[in-house]
C-alpha cells in the first residue's frame, strides 16, 4: 500500500506539471458529485412533503429549486466529460515525451533481458488512462468521503436502522465484487493459450498471403476442424465462467431485495407511529441505497490505486534507468575515416559450421550444433520457434 501511494503521488507530480488545472477541478468535482447526492436524497423529500401539504405554489417552488440545482451539477459534468479528456492528453503526452527520451539511453542489453524488455513494453501504453484512472479515482474518494458524512447525518435523523441496513448491503456488495474479480482473473487467465489458438485459426483462414496454400493443399477442413475444436472448448470455459460469475451476482440481488423489504417495513412502522413524514420516508429508502453505493464506490477505489501504480513501476523504470555505456562526446576535429573501393565477389558462399548461440540471460540454447551452407543466387527460409 506503501508503494501505491508513493507510485501515485509520483503520476500526480506529472499532473502538476502538465495540467495543473485538474488539481483545483479535483476537488471541485468531488464537491459537485457530493452535492448531487445529497441534492438527490433531500430533494425528494422536500418535494413529497410539499405535495402532501397540498400547498401547490411551494410544490412548484421546491421543484423548481431542485431542478435548477440538478441542471447547474448535470451541466458542470457536461463540461468536465468535454475539458477532463483534453487535460489528460496533455498529461500523457508530456509523459510520452519524456519516455521517449529515456528510452534512448537504454543499452541495447535491456531488450534482450525479460524484465526490462516487459517493463519497457508496459511502458509504452499511453499514461491517458493511467491518469485518468488517477483522477477519476481521487475525485470519487472525495466525494465519497463527503456524501458518507452528509447522507449518513440525514438518514441516522430518521432512524438508526436505515444506516444499519445501508451498511450491511455495502458488505454484501463488496464480497460480491471481490469474488467476481477473482473469477474474472481466473477466466482471462485460463483462456489466453485458448482465445490465442482461435484467433491464429481464424486469422490463417481469412489471410489472403496463405489463401494459396491453403487450397494449394487442401488443409482448409483441416482447419475448420480445429477451430471447431478450439472454439467448443473456449465456449465451454465461458459458460462455466458465466455460471459461476452470475450465481454471486445473485446473492447480491437477493440480498437488496431482502434490505429494501425490511427498509420499507421499518419504514411503514415508523409512519404508523407518527414518527416518520412520508417524505423522509421516501428519502429514507433513496438514502439507504445511495449511502451503500458511496461505500461500496469508496472501498472500491483501492485496488484501481494499487493497480494504477503498477504502471508507474513500468514507467519509473524507464525513466530512472541508469546506462552502463556512456555515449561517447562528439570530436569534430577528428577526420572521418576513410574505406577503399569495395573489392567482394558476388559468387559467394555462406556457411555455418557447427554454430551454437544462447542469449546471455537464458539458459537454453537458441541454435545448437547449426552447419549449412548458403550458395550465391540461392534463396533459403530459416524457421524456429517464436
């Protein structure tokens, strides 16, 4: 958690040095967001109780105030989904040109070695959706914060068990999420070699550069046959995936179900004993469901963190990478050299005699024990393993 946050506040200093104005708008958003809840669980109460009052011109004036605070917050976000986009690209790309400028000083050492080539493969994924991410999440947890504090003084003045039931259908939430993005890692994980082999099949059949041979050699019901094969077995995967993913999806359905009956049935209670108008009690259901969605979005905002901060390692690493061969200072004193006329013949031969090569950070043997040899004029493929 240490190093999400860390590796956090490092994309936020990009942040501040490309798009300084996202950092103010932050917690403006947050604000907003807050307040569109809050707006959202009071309004409806004030509005039911002036129609039960039934004093038409105070009806008319409080939905009238809740429309207009509802337009000026929907019209705010508007904004954002068109401003927010642009500030992110100037971030990303101030970032890519800084990557890119780093990745000049790798040795060319670093893309034979796994850990540097993958780093640098990661790396080369935009940071527009990293900080995006970043902001996104910032901006939830604070409003997040906000309306908890807001909605949870408002429905405890109605009564202590809507705030009880809220949380319980928070927990059930989060447990919910949990398990389904676990299966979902577990589903993407069993089909890559699978969703691979489909796509190779179905790539060879509809290539033009293989169509030929294909027919050349009559391997197309070969080939439909092995993607039937393939396809059958990945839609079994996902079926049992779909299966399981649903059945906790289930649970959660069931449980709200059950928290909004014993919601409305605390509510009906509380109405018949004159402790409860019927406008808090349509406040009180709206509030229990908005005060378990600020939870459970709040709980939720971690793991984006701490996966958002997995890119920064790949980023960093790039950045901060120190060469172990120095660039060598430009001496224009020195002459250029010269080459005399280039004297090959062009009736050679290429030969390999008993070659054998490994990549230094590997173990296992590219080419072991290779002799053959290359005639002038004559053309040879070479095919291994990729």
């Amino acid at each position: 958690m240490k190093n999400a946050i860390k590796n956090n506040l490092f994309l936020y200093g990009y942040i501040k040095k490309y798009a300084f104005a996202y950092i103010p708008l932050i917690f403006l958003s947050a604000l907003f967001q807050a307040l569109s809840s809050i707006v959202s669980v009071l309004g409806i109460k004030y509005v039911v109780d002036a129609v039960e009052q039934k004093n038409f011109t105070y009806s008319i004036f409080v939905i009238l105030i809740y429309l207009a605070i509802n337009l000026f917050v929907k019209s705010y976000f508007q904004w954002t989904n068109y401003y927010f986009p642009l500030l992110a690209k100037k971030v990303s790309i101030g970032m890519t040109l800084e990557r890119m400028s780093a990745s000049q000083k790798l040795d060319f050492q670093c893309y034979d070695i796994p850990e540097y080539y993958d780093a640098y493969s990661r790396a080369l994924r935009s940071g527009e959706q990293q900080v995006s991410t970043l902001v996104g999440s910032s901006i939830a947890m604070i409003s997040n914060i906000a309306t908890l504090v807001s909605i949870s003084t408002i429905i405890a003045s109605y009564s202590w068990w809507f705030l009880l039931l809220a949380i319980a259908e928070t927990i059930v939430s989060y447990f919910v999420i949990v398990k389904q993005n676990k299966l979902t890692y577990d589903f993407n994980h069993d089909n890559t070699r699978i969703n691979r082999e489909e796509g190779y099949f179905k790539n060879v059949c509809f290539s033009s550069s293989v169509q030929m041979e294909d027919r050349l050699f009559n391997v197309i019901d070969y080939m439909k046959e092995k993607y039937h094969n393939i396809a059958t077995e990945l839609f079994g995967i996902q079926k049992k995936h779909l299966k399981k993913y649903n059945s906790i999806g289930f649970l959660q359905v069931a449980t709200s179900t059950v928290l909004l009956a014993v919601s409305m049935l605390v509510s009906t209670i509380l109405i018949n004993k004159g402790q409860l108008t019927l406008g808090e009690f349509v406040s009180s259901i709206s509030g229990v469901q908005s005060l378990a969605a600020q939870l459970l979005s709040l709980v939720i905002q971690f793991p984006k963190l701490i996966q958002n901060a997995r890119y920064a390692d790949d980023y960093k690493k790039i950045v901060d990478y120190t060469p172990c061969i120095e660039k060598k200072e430009d001496n224009h004193n020195e002459q250029s050299p010269t080459f005399p006329p280039s004297t090959i013949d062009n009736n050679y031969i290429i030969e390999f005699k008993d070659v054998s090569f490994k990549y230094p950070s590997s173990d296992k043997w590219v080419l072991r024990h290779l002799s053959f040899t290359i005639d002038s004029n004559k053309r040879i493929a070479i095919v291994g393993e990729n």
